[in-house]
C-alpha cells in the first residue's frame, strides 16, 4: 500500500469520528443542566432571550407559545419579537384550562395545595393519586409545560408584587414559589428540574428537597 493510499484511508477515519462524535452533541432543553443549576445565582435571569418555547402535548403536536415577556433587553429577544401564540386561560372552579393547548391546571383553592411542599416523589404520587373536578388521571407537568404558564411580564421581587404566573392561576404560595416538573436532570439523576414562579425561571435540585406541587393533566 502506497503512501496516498494510507493517506487517504486516515482522512475517512478522521472525518467519520468527526461525524460522529458531532451527531453526539444535540441534547433536548429538558435535558440540558448548564444553566439552570439551583445554586447558579443568575439562574432566575434565564430564558430571557428565547423567541417562545414549545409545548408538547402528548405526541401529537407542539405549540409555540408567547412567553409574556414585554422588556427588550436585547434585539431579537422575547420582548422584541413578540413570537408565540397568544395565552388563552380559563379559571373554572378548582382547575385553569389551557386553550391553546388543552392542558387543564390544578388551581385548587384548599390550604394543603397552597402551602404544602414535599420531595420529588411524593409530588408523583399526590398527582398520581389526585382526583379533582371529575379527573383522576393526573401527572407532574414537564419542564416544558410548567414554563408555559409562566408570565415573565412580571417578578415577584417584593412581598407586594405578583408572581410570575398567568393571572387566570389564583392559588399560589406568597413565598417560596418553586414548584416540581417531572423532569429529572440527565447529566445527574439524583436532581430534577423545577419552575420559580419568583422570576418565571428554571432550575434543579436533588429530588429530596421540597417543592410545592401543581398536577396538569391532558383531560
């Protein structure tokens, strides 16, 4: 074999590491930890320059939803491209319904629902086992649901502002808004992805920290 020849064949090796080890670097964003870790500082400045999320339902379709956000703070930011479906809640009795896209909310207006914080698997199973305006099939919310209510028109930085929720969710804690998705962290599966509703972020946290619990269900 001339030298051309392993010349070549060293080429085809290189680039089809290349191709692989890059087909290897795409991650979903409920996935990701970089920057949504709970003991980052700035983790309530994320999700400030997305132009929208998507909202998956089931696996039928996915929505892209405004995030609320009115403050520019870069070009092409949420605020200055106003891009996403608009939000459309209905509050009805105990549950908030989602028009756009047919998730309904648990918004019960009972002191345990407000108040009461546990670990991510006890929130499992106090969805698991909810059953609540003629529904008993109740989940944790993904990451991607539980942003989707998210109002990031407005931070709750003193006692008198609102949280970062949709106006039609009337009951939520006045302190400590963090509530569990059902997503865990890949890069550590001790951990699992929760929502502020202080600033309207995300962050995780090892799964027996406490959190408040809100149960979504697809209806």
């Amino acid at each position: 074999m001339n030298k051309r020849s392993i010349f070549q064949i060293a080429m085809v090796c290189c680039i089809s590491l290349f191709v692989f080890v890059g087909c290897q670097g795409g991650e979903d964003f409920e996935n990701t930890s970089s920057s949504g870790d709970s003991n980052n500082k700035n983790y309530q400045e994320q999700n400030t320059k997305n132009s929208g999320f998507n909202v998956t339902v089931g696996d039928e379709f996915t929505k892209i939803l405004k995030t609320g956000q009115i403050g520019t703070y870069e070009s092409n930011d949420d605020g200055d491209l106003q891009k996403g479906l608009p939000r459309d809640f209905t509050k009805n009795g105990d549950i908030v319904i989602d028009n756009s896209t047919g998730l309904i909310w648990q918004d019960q207006n009972s002191h345990d629902f407000k108040f009461r914080k546990v670990s991510w698997y006890i929130a499992q199973e106090d969805c698991a086992n909810l059953t609540l305006a003629g529904y008993n099939n109740w989940r944790l919310p993904t990451l991607k649901e539980l942003m989707s209510i998210t109002d990031k028109s407005k931070y709750k930085i003193t006692d008198s502002d609102e949280p970062s929720i949709d106006s039609a969710f009337k009951v939520i804690a006045d302190d400590n808004i963090q509530y569990w998705t059902s997503v865990t962290n890949q890069e550590d599966r001790s951990k699992a992805w929760f929502i502020d509703f202080k600033y309207g972020s995300y962050g995780n946290i090892v799964k027996d920290d406490t959190k408040r619990v809100r149960c979504v269900t697809n209806g």
